[in-house]
C-alpha cells in the first residue's frame, strides 16, 4: 500500500512546485528609473548607473529575483528622513554588497558580500538616508571604504 502511494504522492508533490514558485513572484514586478551616481574614494571617482527605489512597492521589491547585474550598476534605497535601515536577502539570487549612506552622503557603514536567500537581517548600524545596493565585491575591488562620499542628488553636498 505504501509503495503504491508514494509514487501519487511524490507527483502531487511535484505538481504543487509551479503553485509554490508563483506565489514567491511578487504580484506585479515594479519598474525602476535610473540616474548617475558617482563614490568618491580618495583621489577616484567611480560612476555608477543605479536604479531608484524610492516607493514602497520599489524598496519591498529591490533586486529581488534578478539573476544578473551589469558591473557598474546597482539600486539606491532613498528615504524621506534617517533612520536605522535593516535588510535581507530573500529572493536576491546574486550577493551584493550593501553602502549605508548618511544625509551628508558619507558612507557610515558597509556589509560586503551578502549571502543569497538569507533572511539574516542586515543591518545599518545607525541612522542613515539610503543604502546602495551593488554587486558583491564591488566595494573590494574599487577600495570604497567608510567616510567616503557618495554624489547624487539625494544627499546634501
């Protein structure tokens, strides 16, 4: 009797998958706009394309589900006022390193290389204006480090 109800249950089972994943989508995929956003790192300046989240359905969403990331691009969380900012990882299929960025557009904090699917919160560790989400191991290898600046629009110079 069990050998006969596994095989109909391990089909049940796998027929349910579609039903599962779809309802990890979210209901309607958010669209971004983009703008120039430059670091300011000792003597370089490193140009970056970011995509603005700014509504709630945006930031809910962020790069959740992206399977991909041109090098110099990434997504800009920017808020009304600072506050302390926590993160996770759920539906992110690709690391990112995370830039917490303070209303002067100083960089107070940085989490690199973000593990994939993690619902581990990720946190600010202090009040700030917006966290830049970019390519995991983007910080590394352009030497972005705390203190430095960000130049953009949103932040007062």
């Amino acid at each position: 009797m069990i050998r006969r109800m596994f095989p109909l249950a391990l089909v049940a089972l796998i027929a349910l998958i579609p039903v599962w994943v779809h309802a990890q989508l979210p209901s309607q995929m958010q669209s971004f706009t983009r703008e120039p956003l430059v670091i300011v790192s000792g003597t370089q300046r490193h140009s970056f394309e970011v995509e603005m989240a700014l509504t709630p359905a945006q930031q809910q969403q962020g790069l959740m589900f992206r399977r991909t990331m041109p090098a110099m691009a990434g997504m800009l969380f920017l808020h009304q006022e600072e506050r302390e900012q926590a993160m996770w990882m759920m539906n992110t299929f690709i690391p990112l390193d995370m830039v917490f960025i303070r209303r002067d557009g100083r960089i107070s904090h940085i989490v690199e290389r973000t593990v994939p699917h993690s619902t581990a919160t990720i946190s600010s560790n202090g009040p700030v204006l917006a966290v830049l989400e970019l390519n995991g191991g983007t910080v590394a290898r352009l030497g972005i480090k705390v203190g430095d600046r960000v130049d953009h629009r949103g932040f007062a110079r």
